[in-house]
C-alpha cells in the first residue's frame, strides 16, 4: 500500500472517530438548564393567568391594596398573591423615561405569564392598561406613562 493511500486511510478514520465521539459527548450532556426557566407563570394553585392589568403609579404615590405585583423602578418587583387576575402596578420614578431595568423586568414578567402567541401574533394572555393609566383615555399623564404604553404598544402585548 502507498504512503498516500495509508495516509488517507488515516485522515478519514480519524474524522470519522471525531465525529462520532463529538455526537456520544453531546448525547451524554445533561439537559440545559434554561428549558426550567421557560415554563409559564401560574397562578396559586397552579391555575393559568387569565388576564393581566397594568397600572402605572406616579412616584409619590401609593401602589393599590389590590396589587398582586409591585414593580419598583430599579427593575425589583414583589409578589403579594398571584390569582388567575393578576394587577401589575409600576411605580413611576423622578426621569422623563422608564428606567431600562424596569422596562427589563416588566417584559420579562409578561412574557412569563404571557406564554406563546395567538392567531394573529397576539399574546395568549390579555394584557391590558387600567383606564387612569392609559393614555389613550386621559392624555395629561405623567411622561412615563405614555413611555409605558409606547412600550407595551410596540411589544404588541395590548389588546
């Protein structure tokens, strides 16, 4: 046998053993980590969210009683009680915009109860504005109200 023909022999052998011991690695990989974080919010008692309402909190006021999330404007948030209704109040800040870590934490918050898309690239969960905070309805609101609807607008998450 020829010097070349053996060295071919070779060369695919090896690329051969390579790939095949490349795909037993990857088969032996456990699951990443990630595909837990992708499950849907639920409700207490793992009842889906049916609806979700978002009311914008000026920074010298009170979040409502009725709040089930609190998202402050550093991007935190508290959960008080997660029902199939959930009320989603974001307190506003002293800047003309949302800061980005709250607009950051807000999408991440409805994507998670949001899951997937409907017909028409909507999401399956209705979200909507209450009406003091929407300024469709009362044009004299704070800079970052209109900021929160511009934002939700173009994330095609109101209905």
């Amino acid at each position: 046998m020829s010097s070349d023909a053996r060295n071919t022999r070779v060369v695919v052998c090896l690329i051969l053993a390579m790939t095949a011991g490349a795909r037993l690695l990857l088969w032996l990989e456990p699951r990443p980590t990630y595909a837990n974080a992708m499950r849907p919010l639920t409700a207490v008692g793992g009842q889906p969210i049916e609806s979700v309402l978002i009311e914008y909190v000026p920074p010298d006021a009170l979040p409502p009683a009725s709040a089930s999330v609190i998202l402050l404007p550093d991007g935190r948030y508290h959960w008080d009680r997660l029902g199939p209704q959930v009320q989603l109040a974001v307190i506003g800040s002293e800047e003309s915009r949302l800061p980005m870590r709250q607009k950051a934490a807000l999408l991440a918050l409805l994507q998670g109860m949001s899951w997937g898309r409907g017909a028409g690239g909507q999401y399956v969960v209705p979200v909507r504005l209450a009406e003091q905070s929407d300024p469709r309805l009362t044009a004299t609101l704070a800079p970052q109200a209109h900021d929160l609807f511009q934002m939700l607008a173009a994330k095609q998450f109101l209905q």
